[in-house]
C-alpha cells in the first residue's frame, strides 16, 4: 500500500496532469487562487476515490478467482497482435510527398 501511495506521489504525469487542467477552472479574480486549486484537488480525489475503490474490488476478486493469469495470457495475444499490425500498417504506408 506504501508503494502504490509513492508511486502515485512521485508520478511526474499526475503532476502535470493536475498543472495542465485544473488551472482552467480557477478565476484569475478570485481572492486565493492557491487555495481554489487545493480544493479542486481535494474535490478531484474525493471523488474519484469510489471508482478507485471499485476497482480495486474488482482486481481483488479477480485475483482470487485466478481468472488474471489467463486474462493476462488473453492481454498480452491481443497486444502482440496489435503490435504486429501497427508494424505491417508502417511498412505498407507511402511517405507523404512534400
């Protein structure tokens, strides 16, 4: 649990995330921008926390079923098949001409 709230913390894409978009709902205006964009913040963790935590349900009963280690067996075909089209597609295209 320690591990997954560091490396939530220390994710440099949530960071610029938070920089990039939440910034665009403050009024310039307003008295304490610092603080509208901690309650933005705050307003954006509570509730996003129920998702989180149904998903996190989800992954754990996932887990106990032993329904991952195929599902991951599933994932990682459709990957490689994804990967092998994405490769055809950039071989078979034309360069653009200029």
């Amino acid at each position: 649990m320690r591990g997954g709230f560091l490396t939530n913390v220390l994710n440099p894409k949530v960071a610029i995330f938070f920089l990039a978009f939440v910034p665009q709902f403050i009024d310039p205006a307003a008295g304490s921008t610092a603080l509208v964009f901690v309650l933005l913040g705050i307003l954006f963790n509570v509730s996003s926390l129920p998702i989180n935590i149904g998903w996190a349900a989800a992954a754990a009963w996932m887990a106990g079923r032993g329904t991952v280690r195929r599902a991951m067996h599933w994932l990682d075909r459709a990957a490689g098949a994804m990967f092998i089209g994405f490769g055809l597609k950039l071989a078979f295209t034309d360069n653009p001409s200029r």
